[in-house]
C-alpha cells in the first residue's frame, strides 16, 4: 500500500495517501468495525488544511528534528555544532554543502536527496 506518514516528536501525526487509494479504502468499508472505527475517529481532533501543509512543507531539517522529537540544541550536539548553526539550516531557504547534507542524512537516518 503506498502512503506516507508525517511525524512529530516520535508520532504519527499525518498519514497521506493518494486519492485512488483512499476512494479504494472507503468503498471496502463494509464491516462493522470498520464503520465504528470510522466514527470513533470523528472524535478525535483534526488538523486544517494550513497547518497539515504547512508541517507538509517545512524546511527539511526542522521537520526532521521534529519527527525525532530533538530540539535544535540536541540536534546541534549530535552533529558537534553550534545551535545557531542549526536556526541557520531550518530557514526556509537554507541551502546545504554536500558534506552538510551528508551529516544530516546520517544522523536523521535518511536519505541526502531530502536536503537538495
């Protein structure tokens, strides 16, 4: 199943998938559990459409941070960096060095690609 979950400090906070699917998904709905799934889930709080792309479309490095749960302090003392050095590389229009992009991809576990 193709999708894609978005973090924060450690948990799911999105999952995005592609509409085909979800249309898919919904018309299998037939079980009662589904369905009583499905309405205990309307209980729970949803995030606006601003704020789903705004974590969606942050800086690489900052929503990296934040699905570890680090603050940029942490982050900072993985890399042996200063935390300034970190507020630098979360502006939204940060550029990375190549060895920069090396290190980041290493200690978030990522591929470097994400920081082009």
């Amino acid at each position: 199943m193709e999708f894609q979950t978005i973090k924060e400090n450690g948990k799911v906070k999105f999952v995005v998938l592609p509409v085909k699917l979800f249309e898919t998904l919904l018309d299998r709905l037939e079980e009662e559990d589904d369905l009583r799934a499905i309405r205990e889930a309307h209980s729970e709080p949803l995030y606006d459409q601003e704020e789903a792309e705004n974590y969606i479309f942050m800086n690489p490095v900052k929503r990296e941070r934040f699905e570890k749960g680090w603050t940029q302090d942490e982050l900072a003392r993985r890399l042996g960096v200063k935390q300034s050095t970190v507020a630098k590389w979360e502006h939204p229009q940060a550029v990375y060095r190549k060895r920069t992009r090396e290190k980041l991809a290493k200690v978030f576990g990522v591929d470097e690609s994400i920081f082009l």
